[in-house]
C-alpha cells in the first residue's frame, strides 16, 4: 500500500487530483469559519446583485451571499459523501471477507442479500427510506450507503479468493490458526488496495448523488446550504444571475473528477512499474528513439547482422 501510494506522485493527474482534493478537505473543515457572512442571513436589499466587493459571487432571491453559502455547504456535502462510503465499507468489507472462509451456507446467503440490493432503484429507495425515517441528509445517505454496499462486497470478495488458494493461506489453516487470524494476518493487506480503489470511486459518486438529492430537495432541510441545493437556487434564478450555477457545479465537477481520477491512477499503478520520469512528453520521447537506433547503427556489422538472424 505504501509503494503504491509513493509510485501516485509519478503521474500528473494524481498531483492534481491531490491538490483539489486537499482544498476541499480544508473547506470541509474550516469552510464555515473562512465565510465572510452569515450564510443564513437575509438581506432583502440586496437580493440577486451580481459579484461587488462586499459580495463575492453576489445574492440568491433572498439576499443571502452566494459565497458564504458555497463555503458552509461544503462541509455538509462531502460529509454526507463520505457517510455513505463509510456505511457501505462496514456493510460491504467484512461480510465480503467473511462469505469465504465461513462456509458455503453463509456464502449463499450473503451472495442473495446482495443481489437484492442490486435490484433496488437509488432514488426510489432513498426517497421511502427519508419518507420512513424522516427527511434528513443523514437518513438519505444511510440509504445510499445501503445500496453501494454491493461495490464494496464484490470487491473485497475477490480480493479474498485471490489469496484464499495461497499455498502462505493453506500453510496456515494446516498449522491451526484462526480465520481471523488469517484474515487479518494476510487476507486484509490484499484487500486494502482495491478497497481504496473502490473508496475513491464511490466518493465521488456519493458526492454526485448528494448533490442530486439536495438539489430534488430530499434530505437537507432548508436553509441549510449544501452544493445541490445552491445550483437549484441558482437554476431558478438563471435569468437574473447566468452565472450563478457556476460555482457550485464548478466544485461538484472538480471534486468528482478529482476522486475518479485518482481511483483510475490508483488501479493503474497497482502492480506495474512507475513511469520513466525521463521521458515526459513527445519531443523527449522522439529524442530517445533517434538516440536508440543511433545506437543500433553504431553497433559493429557483425553484432547487427547476428541481432538481425
């Protein structure tokens, strides 16, 4: 894991996908406090003005400051993201490990539960699930996390069959240790790589899923901000404000692509040897060419007529 995580810093798209998601990580925990305004505060003097000194990306209908919203509904957006991730990891992961090791009736019942979650619509479900728990963010991401729990057990399942013939794995069951034993002592540091893998995907889809929730209204409870709910905000003002979508579908994009760009270099590296930092873009590469078959050439007749045979 930590080769893998040192071979990223080889690849332009991990660096950048690094950077956003550092900015929205130090959004999501201090963005309330670096707002300049209440984002609650309503300023009926001031509704939809354009970006001034005083308003950086203007006002909604309501006169609220369109900046602050954006920098307080970050910390909500991603957390209600990665609440979903988490759920699904502790729903997923372990019974995914366990339906191996754990017989065949265990295995045949988890493998039908989750392929009854697979059948379930997202939005329907998630809808009953806040029209039976009530509407929240918390009771909608619940949901959501149930119905990406399957990602994570197939995952980590065939993550475990690949190690589960392996003669280390068979050595140890003939020497009596325990499968927990064995998950945590061999299993587990082969699951890891493609459970971030799987970390990094679902984020970002979580992230996209909460945006559309909010923005349909299902889970936030006005005025609370969050990403969704200001590009819905701002798509009812399109007239006044052409801008204002911008923002808030600016981050929601950036923040997306970060994580499936990063899953993408994560799976990429995984196995496989690091890039030659020495040829990094077309006129290097063209340059190494010429100077191998320069090289080739340069070799005695002989040495070439005995590679050519």
């Amino acid at each position: 894991m930590t080769g893998m995580l040192r071979r990223l810093w080889y690849y332009p798209s991990a660096k950048a996908a690094f950077v956003i998601l550092a900015i929205v990580v130090f959004l999501t925990a201090f963005g309330p406090l670096l707002a300049p305004q209440d984002p609650l505060a309503q300023h009926t003097n001031s509704m939809l003005q354009g970006p001034s000194a005083h308003y950086w990306l203007g006002t909604d209908s309501l006169g609220r400051d369109v900046f602050s919203r954006l920098l307080a509904g970050s910390t909500l957006s991603v957390l209600a993201a990665l609440q979903s991730v988490v759920i699904a990891i502790v729903l997923g992961v372990l019974p995914g490990l366990l339906s191996v090791y754990l017989g065949r009736t265990f295995e045949w019942f988890t493998l039908r539960f989750i392929d009854a979650l697979i059948t379930l619509p997202f939005l329907v479900f998630a809808i009953a699930m806040t029209a039976l728990l009530g509407n929240g963010l918390v009771q909608a991401m619940f949901a959501v996390g149930i119905l990406i729990t399957p990602a994570f057990f197939r995952v980590s399942r065939a993550a475990a069959l690949s190690a589960y013939n392996a003669q280390y794995v068979e050595a140890a069951v003939l020497m009596g240790a325990s499968t927990w034993w064995i998950i945590v002592r061999h299993v587990w540091l082969k699951v890891i790589p493609a459970v971030a893998v799987t970390t990094a995907s679902m984020t970002g889809a979580c992230l996209a899923i909460v945006a559309s929730l909010t923005f349909l209204g299902i889970g936030v409870v006005p005025p609370e901000p969050t990403w969704g709910g200001l590009l819905a905000t701002d798509l009812k003002n399109l007239y006044d404000r052409p801008f204002g979508p911008l923002a808030p579908a600016g981050m929601i994009i950036a923040t997306v692509w970060a994580l499936n760009a990063l899953a993408d270099v994560m799976r990429d590296v995984g196995g496989k040897r690091q890039p030659d930092k020495r040829v990094t873009s077309r006129s290097s590469k063209k340059k190494a060419i010429r100077r191998n078959l320069a090289d080739q050439d340069e070799r005695p007749v002989a040495a070439r007529e005995t590679a050519d045979v």
